[in-house]
C-alpha cells in the first residue's frame, strides 16, 4: 500500500509540468543571472576597467642626471651625498608610477595604461576613451627630486590629471592609486634621509589588497553562492506543490476513499514525506550536477555534500507532510498561497538566499541559521569552503530537528483533519 500510494504522488506531481518548470528551470535561470551580473561584487576581480593616459613632456633619464650634477656640487657631506644618491637610483618618479605602481598584479587586472605623445593629448582629451590622463610637464622628475631632498619650490607646474567624469569609478579609483603613490613616494624620500637601510625595506609601488576570509578559507564565488542560495529557495516550493495535491485529493472525495481502503493517517503522510524526500533530494542533485557541468563548482568534499543534500531533503519531506495535514486539518488551500507567497519569500530572505544576511546585522545571520533553508545555506557554503562535517554539527542538528518538530506537527493535526 505505501508504494502505491508513493506512486499515486509522483503521478500527480508529474501532471503538473509547471511544478517541474518551477523546481528546475527556474532555479538554473536565476542561478545563471544573479551569479553574472553580482559577480563582481563578491569575485576578487572588480567590475570595471580603466583606460589611463600618461603623458611625458619631459625626459626622465636626462632630468636625473641632471639632479645629480646638482648633488655634487652642493655644500654636503660626502656621506650625506652618497645616501641621496643612491636613494636617487632607485627612485625614478615616472618609471616608478609606470612600472611598478601601475603593472603591479593586483592593479593590471583592472587598469590599462597607453603612453602618449604631447601631439597625441588634445585628441585624448577629446575622446570618451580614457578614464584619466596623466601629464607629467617638462622638469617634473628634475623638480621633484629637488623639493624632497631641497626642499626646494616647483618652477614649473606640477603634473595634471584630467579626469573623464563620465567614467567617475574608474577616475576616482586612478586619482586614489596617485594619492597612494605619491605618500609612499614621501615615506620613502623622507626613510632614505633618516635611515637609508631600512629605506630598501620600503615597496613603493604599494598593494591594494587581497579578499581574502577571515580563517584563510576559500573564497565562495557568486555563480557558487547563488547556486546554493536559489536551490535553498525552490526546494521549499515542493511542500505547497504536495500539499495542493492533498488538498484536491479531499476536494475530489479521494481522500475519502483512501480513509475507507483502511489506509492510517500514519502512512498516507509518510508518503508524502517521502515523495517531498525524494523530489527534493533530485531537484538538488540535478541543479547541482548542472551548475557542475556549466561552471565548474565542484565539491571536494563530497561525502560532506551528500550529508547535507540528504538532511535538507528530509526537512523539506517533513514540512510537506506537515503543511498537507494542515491543509487537510483547516479544509482551507489559503495556507498553500500564504507559505508559497509569504512564507517561502521571508525563509529565503532569512536564509541568505538573495545576498549574505551577515552583511545586514549578525543578528540577521544567527536567526537565518535557524531555518532549515539557512542551515543548509550555511552547511553548503563551509563545505565548499573546505571546513570538515565537524564543523557543520549545528547545521545538521538544525535540520534534524526541523524534521523532527514537522513530524511532530503531522501526528498533532494529521489524525484530526483524518476524521473530517
């Protein structure tokens, strides 16, 4: 009797293609958009690109040889000259912003930098093609070096930036590598006159960071957070799909039926638990076996992902049972819209689903690891992480009484909603 009431529910689920349009395609879609176009925000990489222009009217290498006559006919130390001069030959103001600041690794992958001639600048100018031209006037290194061990007052303008404020992101992000740049150019100046040794421990060029977790975990990429977070989501749908099944079953006199077959309330429910089981452990398994196959999220630690695929897909068996004995307990299908409305939209909002709660409040994050779907959220995503089952314990635990208190509901109301 049990399998073929297993069977009588699955026939009726697979009726209804737009529950399986609902359950499969619909998380993949939303997986593919919200992975791509929020990438940049959780990705290392950033969102943009900047084009900036360099402009060079002077010529370096002459300008410093020309510092350097200057050195030595100055009323100096010898000792003194020799520690400006060989601060002077490792720092070349121009080659120093061109080479190392703007080729270092983690600014290359998101700024390109074209050198031009001074007959190339007005039509720069005029383009919409760079974010930031940078003009560097005749003198500027000569100059430079001057006002840092002189203290000597520029002649000639100081180099210019001219900003394309139509590409404001990418304008600001250049003109803070400048700011960047010309403190350490200070820092460096300013060690190399007071200990000239500890000056060469000194990087100029700077870094802007790396993203990195707090516990040295693996970052989560979007395609992967979201691969979770939608799959967390639309599982939940196939409680009110099964419970609408329910519900017509009464409405049509089946159910009456079933009741008159000697069939325990017992057993009716625990096929419909085990059908919510068992369409929840497939549509998890087939979302991730795509998203898998497209984009390369793969789990390591698979043992870990079958844990929880299985304990997810038990509290989703439990609440679908639970919300058809409430169904069938109120003789009301209201309960089916307000838990796919209002309900399903509230857990996923909790659970982490549209974006990490914990950037909200940490309040958010503790009550969004109480649901079922956010445990799971969670589980998933420090699987993937590389963290052990150990680490999961309360997760699994959350789950596991999920299920628990769903059965528990299904004995209190299923046996009264029986005798209607």
């Amino acid at each position: 009797m049990f399998f073929a009431l297993l069977k009588k529910q699955f026939i009726q689920f697979i009726r209804r293609p737009q529950e399986l349009i609902i359950l499969l395609l619909m998380p993949f879609v939303l997986i593919v958009i919200l992975g791509f176009s929020l990438g940049s925000i959780m990705s290392d990489k950033p969102g943009f690109e900047a084009t900036i222009g360099i402009v060079v009217k002077g010529d370096e290498e002459q300008e410093i040889e020309n510092f350097k006559e200057e050195l030595a006919q100055q009323a100096l130390p010898e000792e003194a000259k020799k520690q400006i001069l060989g601060t002077v030959n490792h720092m070349k103001p121009i080659e120093l912003l061109m080479q190392n600041t703007f080729q270092h690794k983690e600014v290359i992958q998101f700024i390109k930098v074209k050198k031009l001639s001074n007959k190339e600048l007005e039509k720069a100018k005029r383009s919409n093609e760079y974010n930031v031209i940078i003009v560097f006037p005749k003198g500027f290194s000569y100059e430079l070096l001057q006002k840092q061990f002189f203290n000597k007052d520029f002649k000639s303008p100081p180099l210019t930036i001219i900003r394309n404020e139509d590409k404001s992101i990418g304008a600001d992000t250049a003109t803070n590598i400048m700011e960047a740049y010309q403190q350490r150019l200070s820092l460096y100046t300013y060690a190399s006159q007071v200990n000239p040794e500890k000056a060469s421990n000194i990087e100029i060029a700077g870094s802007l960071g790396e993203k990195e977790t707090a516990n040295k975990e693996k970052p989560i990429s979007a395609l992967a957070y979201y691969a979770i977070g939608m799959s967390m989501m639309f599982v939940l749908y196939i409680a009110p799909s099964l419970a609408t099944n329910a519900y017509v079953e009464k409405e049509a006199h089946s159910l009456s039926r079933i009741i008159l077959a000697n069939v325990s309330p017992t057993l009716y429910y625990f096929s419909i638990s085990c059908t919510g089981f068992l369409l929840a452990l497939f549509q998890l398994l087939i979302l991730y076996s795509l998203v898998a196959i497209c984009f390369g999220v793969i789990w390591s630690n698979l043992l870990g992902f079958i844990i929880i695929t299985v304990s997810v897909s038990m509290a989703v068996g439990g609440i679908s049972a639970c919300l058809s004995s409430v169904v069938h307990r109120l003789n009301s299908e209201d309960m089916v819209s307000i838990f796919r409305n209002v309900v399903v939209t509230i857990l996923a909002f909790l659970g982490g689903s549209f974006f990490p709660t914990e950037q909200l409040s940490s309040q958010l994050a503790t009550i969004g690891g109480i649901v079922p779907n956010g445990a799971g959220t969670q589980a998933y995503l420090r699987v993937l992480q590389g963290e052990s089952i150990q680490n999961i314990s309360g997760e699994l635990f959350t789950l596991f009484v999920t299920t628990v208190v769903m059965f528990s509901t299904v004995w209190l109301f299923g046996r009264k909603g029986w005798k209607r």
